[in-house]
C-alpha cells in the first residue's frame, strides 16, 4: 500500500528556512514524479515544484524559484523541499503529490496527481 506523508511544517518568521519532507513508503520512485502543492485560505491549490526521480529533472514555481530546492532520497524513499527566505505570502497547507510517469511524461496539475499527502502547515509570521 502507497501513502505520502509529510513532515516539517511549523511556524517561522520572515526569512527563515524550514525543510519539508515526504515519506513514500511503497512507491517505485523512478516510475513517478514527486513535489508539492500549497493552498493559503480562501485560494485554490497551486503548484510549487517537483522533481523527477529518474532523471533528476525539477521544476519551480516563479514565486519560489531561487529560494525553494527539491530533492529526493531514493534510497530512502524521501523528497524534500528545503525552503529558505521565507515570506509571509508562503504561508499555506503544503501538500507532497505523486503522478505516475505515463509513456515519459508528466503534468503536474491538481487534476493529474495520483496520491495526495494529508498536508502540512507552514506559517511565516513575525
């Protein structure tokens, strides 16, 4: 059985760092891309970034490029968002997602994912 779990929210203040994790016990890594969505009160999901595990290949929001990095741990069936310079305008319910790869691709939308975690909060507040 597959399941996303997620770890490392909390509350930190404007420019801080926090690392998430998600633990995926059961998953093939290299037949699916991982990351993460975030969803702020009153918003809808969006996307924030993921990563291939067979080739390594990420991708990033604008908002958080150059602050937020993706990796992934295969060996230990891991990914994690390290997320540094942090703003208030980060602050949401992050969630880690799975698609499967189908015929080489992926989308990486709300309406792709194939597993969703429970979620994680993440306040940036002075």
């Amino acid at each position: 059985q597959v399941q996303l779990v997620e770890s490392g929210g909390g509350l930190v203040q404007p420019g801080g760092s926090l690392r998430l994790s998600c633990a995926a016990p059961g998953f093939t890594m290299n037949h699916y891309a991982f990351g993460w969505f975030r969803q702020a009160p009153g918003k809808g999901r969006e996307r924030v970034s993921c990563i291939s595990p067979s080739d390594g290949n990420t991708d990033y929001a604008d908002s958080v490029k150059d602050r937020f990095t993706i990796t992934t741990d295969n060996a230990k069936n891991t990914v994690y968002l390290q997320m540094n310079s942090l703003k208030p305008e980060d602050t949401a319910v992050y969630y880690c997602a799975a698609e499967l790869v189908r015929a080489g691709s992926y989308y990486w939308t709300v309406g792709s994912i194939d597993y969703w975690g429970q979620g994680t909060q993440v306040t940036v507040s002075s």
